[in-house]
C-alpha cells in the first residue's frame, strides 16, 4: 500500500475492518445431523461458537450438542418441517452467549432424513447495530454542533464589544488578560465547530505545560474556594516543554478539573503533579488526583465512550473529547478509580528534549 495516500490508506484501513466486521457477522455455524442423531458434520466455525472441542464432535451422539440445539433438531426430526429462526441462551446467567438456530430437514441421496442447524451469533448482529446507531447520532450531533456554533460566533463579536468597552472603563490588567484570552479560546473552539466535518488539527507550537495548569486551575479557582476545596500543586518536571496547542490543552485541563470538583464535596482534596518519564520515550505525566465519590468498575469500561454520561444533565461528550485531544497531541490519557475514595487521571505528552 505504499503508494496509496494517506487519506487513502485510511479509507483502506476503515473497509478492511469494516469488511472484518460483516465476515463475522455473516459466518455461520454448520451441524448436519443423521436419522440415528448421530452429528454427520460439524464446521470449525461451529465447534467455536458452540465451544465444542476441534475435529472430534463428528461421528458423536447428538447429546454432545448443548440442550436447546438438542430440542430444536428433535423438533424438526420429528415434524418434518424447518424450525425458523430462534434465539437462544446456551447456559443460564446475565452476559451468557445468545445464538440465532435454526434447522432445516431434507432427504439425503440414500433416502434418508438429515436435519441441517444453522448457528448464528446474535451479540456480533446487535453490536453492529449499536455502532451505526452511534454513528447515526454522531452524524445529528454534527449538524446540531454547526448550526450553534454559527449562532454562538454571530453573537460573540457583540459580546466582544461590550467586554472591550468595560475593559476600557476597569483598566484590570489581568482580567483583561484573561478576558482576553478565554475569547480567542471560545472562537477558535467555535471555529472548530464550524468545521465540524474536517475537524482542524492543532495547532503545534513550543509551549510550556505549566503556565497551561496554571491558567486553567485560575479559572476554577473561585469554584474551589467555594467549596473549601483544598489544591496541592506538585510541578516537580524540570523542563515543561511540549510541542502543543495552549487552547486545545487548556480544553482537557479544564474538563479534568471540573469532573474532579463536581466529583467532591465540601473540603475535599485536589492534587496536580507533574513528573518526567522515560518510559517508553521521553514524556511528561500530569496527574490529576481528587477525593470525589469514585467511578464503578462498570462506569470505568465506557468512561471515554462518547455519549456515555451518569451526570443527569451530561453530554457524555467531555472526556470522549478531551482523549480525542490528547491522542492529536500523541499522547495518551488513563484513569483509575476506586468507587468513594477518588479517582486519578494521567495524561502523557511527548516532551521536548531541553535545551542547554
């Protein structure tokens, strides 16, 4: 593939999975079964679905098939007709395999009735399903995202009027600092948005991590002292510099801290650290520490998942962006919890070699 486009290696890659994905859906097991119930045939395909052990159910009574397979061949043993399509649940219990069986009777060369069973796995079919309802929503979401963000833009230039006129009369140079650059953050945000088919890589650039934490942890600072929440920062790596985009990182920050103090009440604990690794390449590791209530295990399976939210007012789109972030910047994020005792983010990002 190597004289294949980028673009296109990437179009490869999505329908050779996609190709995977259908293979399996289609590929069903095979069971031919003889007059005296004894198995004629049985496919590898089937010997895996039906977790029966390779090369050895052939020549078998049909009691080494399990019980519902069992009854549905007797079943059109014994009436001569198809049995259409059933599903059933091979053993007892929640998240047990669900198969679609069905078996058909026809009239060998020699006479004789043989029953044909037909396995399919139902969980490949629904998973399938939920992906393209995901990517259904994905597509409204799109649409939605860039209809607001034309209002949101169209409205920031009066809002951005008004600021400039107050900052004229409070000369703050700070705040005006700050005003300033959390609207450039929410038009490049907006911009973004609008592109929503195309979505803009950032933009990379020398910049250091630690004036990034600094500035988002100054914009929650008066929700953390409304709560009593107490900071510990802990910005021990030497060299802070990363190749990145400020608004971009400044995004996932935010959205760290925020999960974290909804995630606590009153006087809880929140710890940032930095730390330099060299495992497997040169990294800079942010932790993100807080005493909040903890996630499930359960919960910790789809945390990044988009749409996935226990919040009642969620989007379950905030940390499903902020790995799609870090991942732009080559880097990874994970999380550990323990439920009421507080959860850790780590985010890893490539660090610049210092200079001397």
């Amino acid at each position: 593939m190597s004289h294949l486009s980028p673009t296109q290696k990437n179009e490869f890659g999505e329908a050779t999975s996609l190709a995977a994905v259908f293979h399996d859906c289609l590929s069903a097991g095979i069971v031919i079964v003889g007059e005296r119930e004894q198995i004629l045939c049985c496919t590898p395909e089937a010997e895996r679905l039906l977790h029966l052990p390779p090369g050895q159910t052939i020549g078998c009574e049909l009691s080494a098939l399990p019980v519902p397979l069992q009854k549905i061949t007797r079943e059109a043993a014994t009436t001569r007709q198809p049995v259409g399509s059933r599903v059933v649940t091979l053993a007892p219990g929640k998240g047990a395999p669900v198969f679609r069986v069905s078996a058909v009777p026809f009239q060998a060369g020699d006479g004789k009735i043989q029953i044909v069973v037909t396995v399919n796995d139902v969980a490949i079919v629904r998973r399938i399903e939920q992906n393209l309802n995901r990517l259904d929503r994905l597509a409204s979401v799109g649409a939605l995202a860039a209809g607001m963000a034309h209002e949101i833009k169209n409205a920031l230039v009066a809002i951005k009027t008004f600021v400039d006129l107050l900052l004229e009369k409070n000369r703050d140079a700070e705040l005006g600092e700050i005003v300033g650059r959390e609207m450039r953050r929410i038009d490049s945000i907006v911009g973004q948005m609008l592109k929503f088919s195309t979505p803009a890589r950032p933009a990379l650039v020398p910049i250091r991590l630690h004036e990034v934490l600094e500035h988002s942890l100054r914009l929650l600072q008066h929700q953390f002292e409304g709560k009593l929440i107490t900071l510990h920062r802990e910005f021990t790596a030497p060299h802070d510099v990363i190749h990145g985009d400020d608004y971009q990182l400044e995004q996932v920050f935010v959205n760290l801290f925020f999960n974290a103090l909804e995630a606590m009440g009153p006087n809880g604990s929140l710890r940032v650290a930095t730390a330099v690794t060299t495992m497997p390449a040169r990294f800079i590791c942010v932790t993100v520490s807080d005493t909040g209530i903890g996630i499930t295990p359960d919960n910790m399976r789809r945390l990044f998942e988009p749409f996935f939210t226990t919040k009642q007012n969620g989007t379950g789109l905030g940390l499903a962006i902020t790995q799609r972030i870090v991942r732009e910047h080559h880097g990874e994020i994970s999380a550990t919890s323990q439920p009421h005792q507080g959860t850790t983010f780590r985010v890893l990002l490539p660090a610049q070699p210092p200079t001397e």
